[in-house]
C-alpha cells in the first residue's frame, strides 16, 4: 500500500484496508478488556471491597490524563517525522515493545501503587503508538473511501473488545491474571508486525524548519476558524462522557446490584453481547454514512446507548441487562462506524492529520478522566446511604451526557 494510491485518488481493496486497519483489532483487545474486566478485578483485589469504585475512578482519571496529553504531541511529532519507515511506523514499533514491559509490570504488581504505576506506562507507551498510528488512514484513505474505511476501522475495533472482553473474563475469574497480560502482549506485537509489513509509507522529504513557538500554537484549533471542528469535538466528548460512566463500573453494578456471584464472567458476556450487537451496525454504519450523511447515524447512535443507561437504572434482571445490551451494541457500532469518518470531513488540514486527530482523540480520553472519577465519588457518597441509589444516579448520568451529544452533532455544519 503507497501513499500514491490516495493522492491519485485509486480506491483501496478489502485487503488494503484489512490491513491498515488491523492494528485497531489489538489495540482495542488490549483496552476493551482492561478497562472492562482486568483493572476493576485487580483494584478490588488490592484494596478491597469498601474503597474499590473510588481508586478504580482516581486510577482511570490519572491514565486517561496520560493519554489525553500524550496523543496530540505525539501525533504532532509523527506529522513531521522523517524516517525512512515512514511517519507514523516508527512509532507504532517504539510503544508497542514499551506498552508489553508496562503489560508485564502490571501482571505482577504486589500492591497498589505499583499497579498505578505500571498502568501509567501502559498509558504512556499505547498512546506513543496510537497517536500515531491513528494518523495512517487519513494518509492514505482516498475522500470517498471515509466512510468505508470507518467502517474497517470500527469493525476491527469491535473484534477486538469482544475477543478481549471475554478472554479477561474467563483468565481473570480463575485468577491467570499472568497467562492474560502474556496474550495481551502477544495480540499487540502481531499487529504491529502485521503493520508495519503490510502497510507501505512514502518517507516524508518536505519539512519546513522546526520552530518551538509554531510547533506549540498548533495545539489550539481555533473554534471561530474551525467550528465544525469544535462540535464534533464537543458532542464526541459528551458521547464518549456517557459511553465511559457507564461501562466503568458494569463490573461492580453486576456484583453489588445484580447480586452476581461471578461477576467477572458474567462482566465479559454482557460485553460481549454488546460487542456482537456492535459488529452488525458497525460496517453498515459505515457504509451508509457514504450515502446518507453521518450526523443522523451518530444521533441514532448516541441515543440508543442513552435509552440503555436508563433501562439499567431501573432494572434487577440479567436477563434485561443482556436484551439491551444488544441495543447499547447497535447503537455503539453505529456511532463507532461515522465518528472518525466525521471528524476527517472536518479536520483543519490533511497535512497536520496526525496532530488534528490527536487533539480530537482528547475528546475520547478526557472522558476516561472525568467519568470514572465522577462516578466513583457519586458511588462512593452514597455508599453509606444506599449502594443501588449509587449506581442509578451514575447510570442516570451516563443517559445526561449521551442525550446532550446526540443533540450538539446536528450543530455540524460542514458535513450532511
């Protein structure tokens, strides 16, 4: 794959885009499972039942502040870049041997802190890679491939919360907490080999002289210059508010609302089923969102996870937990599938893609920050009172924040 198919406007086969896209199956096993099932068993754990959803938000806030400063710097240093690899492979290789240390300091962590600690690296290294890796679909996607290529890129990353949501339930409910980071690692390494194989960079050659103060004013994407920008930006960081309030604790909703003994297991089927709703609307979303226009997919989207928040607000059933989670799937594949396709339609400039998605990525990973902390404190305050009033005040919440971004999309004007 070459840079020229792109700039002579040549569509990019299913293989092409399989493998420029692969990348995002790994990165999403490694968090969808981390995230989901792995760090909330091992804080449980290390400091126990009392104080587990306040240090699993304070841990979650201070990871997401990583990744939220680490992705746009980095995107903006691989736009310049000059290796004869390429821009963006360099990177990939560099954070993915760094991200399996980090995986294996986590693996044996004794006690809290230096489980922080290690997760902090991971934080650090994954978005080395990611931020970009990230900047390789619009490099080499021709306009009117966008929405196709979305739609790749969703269904991969479906693929690989589903696969790393349920292998973290069954290692982690029998304690392989070892056996699973070695996959992990595994999973990451293979998919950067696969892309730096397959996936072909033309060397950068024109570079305009490094300067410290440009190179810092680029961080600020005006919102008067650039206001599509700064909607998509504004109603994916309420989307994404909403998506990460309330999965973050689906792991403690299931043991201390639903009773459920193994909740571990139990954690990475319900995700699961979420995930298997995700891949039927991913790729169709994408495809759609070619012909029919992206902001009313992503309303759809937004709003079908909100009616979700509310359904586990008021429900004792596991079967209904499981009924909508395919409904939060949908809606989650459909929103997955048109948010990076609208964001490129949009971006200030092709040239400064890696930067420009880095800082859209903060719409993405701020939340990691605010929803985990928020809703750790609002179960913790309540814990005294009443743990399921807790919990429906979060999910609650959760439903707040997605309405909001279903509304804020249609302020997007550049774009159907």
């Amino acid at each position: 794959m070459s840079a020229e198919a792109k700039v002579q406007g040549r569509p990019l086969g299913p293989g092409q885009q399989f493998f420029l896209s692969f990348y995002w199956l790994s990165l999403n096993f490694h968090w969808g499972a981390l995230l989901t099932v792995v760090i909330s068993m091992q804080v449980l754990w290390l400091v126990g039942d009392a104080e587990k959803a306040r240090v699993l938000g304070l841990l979650s806030a201070a990871g997401a502040f990583v990744a939220m400063i680490t992705q746009p710097v980095v995107g903006a240093l691989s736009d310049r870049a000059r290796f004869k690899l390429g821009r963006r492979r360099p990177f990939v290789i560099f954070g993915t041997i760094l991200n399996c240390l980090g995986l294996a300091a986590m693996a044996y962590a004794p006690a809290i802190a230096p489980l922080v600690a290690a997760f902090l690296l991971v934080q650090l290294t994954n978005n080395i890679s990611g931020g970009a890796y990230q900047g390789l679909i619009p490099d080499l996607v021709p306009e009117n491939q966008r929405g196709s290529a979305s739609g790749w890129m969703g269904l991969m990353s479906m693929l690989g919360s589903i696969g790393g949501i349920l292998v973290a339930g069954v290692f982690m409910d029998r304690h392989l907490v070892a056996q699973f980071y070695a996959l992990t690692g595994g999973i990451l390494i293979l998919g950067a080999a696969l892309t730096v194989w397959r996936v072909r960079e033309q060397p950068l050659t024109d570079v305009p002289p490094f300067n410290w103060r440009e190179y810092l004013s680029q961080f600020w994407v005006s919102p008067r210059k650039h206001p599509d920008f700064a909607w998509v930006f504004v109603a994916r960081a309420l989307v994404m508010l909403g998506f990460y309030t309330m999965v973050s604790f689906i792991n403690y909703y299931l043991k201390d609302v639903l009773r459920i003994e193994h909740f571990a297991a139990v954690t990475s089927y319900v995700s699961g089923v979420v995930m298997i709703g995700a891949v039927f609307s991913t790729f169709l979303g994408g495809w759609l969102s070619d012909r029919v226009g992206r902001r009313g997919l992503v309303c759809v989207g937004s709003l079908l996870m909100g009616i979700t928040c509310l359904a586990f607000l008021a429900t004792r059933s596991l079967a209904v937990v499981y009924a909508f989670a395919v409904v939060f799937g949908i809606g989650y594949g459909v929103f997955i599938s048109v948010d990076w396709a609208l964001a490129i339609d949009v971006l200030p400039s092709l040239r400064t893609a890696g930067k420009d998605l880095g800082i859209w990525g903060i719409a993405c990973t701020l939340p990691q920050v605010i929803g985990p902390l928020v809703g750790g404190q609002v179960i913790y305050a309540f814990q005294g009172i009443s743990l399921v009033a807790g919990y429906q005040a979060v999910y609650l919440l959760g439903f707040v924040y997605l309405l909001l971004g279903s509304v804020f999309v249609w302020r997007i004007r550049g774009t159907r």
